[in-house]
C-alpha cells in the first residue's frame, strides 16, 4: 500500500499550498476519478481532475486509517471517514480513483 500512502502524503501537500498541478501528475493523462453517491463528477483525464481540485479545493488534510488490496480507509482531520479505491497502470500512475464518504 505505499502507492496509496504516498497518495494521501502528496494530496496532503497539495492541500497545504494550492498545488494541485503537481498533485495531478501522479494521475494518467485518461484517469478517472469518481464519487459515487455524490453529485459531482465524474473527472475524465487528468486536465479534469486538476481543474476540479482548483475549483473546489479541499479545505482538510486526512489520514491513512486502513488498507486492504488496492482500497484504503482514510480520516479528514475533522474526523469524518471515507474510502478510495485505486486502480493502477503499469508504471504506478492512477488509471482510476473511486472515493466514498461515509
């Protein structure tokens, strides 16, 4: 699970100073990133998600909880809790990323 550990250290970062640029590129120039339930999303490619993070920054950093596979648990630091499950390319980029919140 380091892949999703240095994912959770890098959105941290991206959270702190507003460089979501930087963050995107650990995502696949086709990656996917979806929230089921919600009415946002989801972001086809990596130009989207950037731009989503840009005009929707998150305001929370969160905390690595649990991991199981390709999934991982995770704590905003309010408290509130979610889960994101990863798909991968071959060379460690994120093809497709699904978050819950409880």
């Amino acid at each position: 699970m380091d892949r999703a550990a240095a994912h959770v250290e890098a959105f941290n970062q991206a959270a702190t100073t507003g460089d979501w640029t930087t963050f995107a590129t650990r995502f696949a120039h086709d990656a996917v990133m979806s929230f089921p339930g919600l009415p946002i999303g989801p972001y086809a490619g990596r130009a989207a998600i950037v731009q989503a993070y840009r005009d929707n920054p998150p305001t929370e950093t969160m905390t690595l909880v649990g991991a199981k596979d390709d999934a991982i648990r995770f704590r905003w630091s309010s408290g509130a809790t979610g889960t994101m499950r990863f798909t991968w390319t071959a060379d460690g980029l994120v093809r497709e990323l699904v978050i819950r919140f409880d």
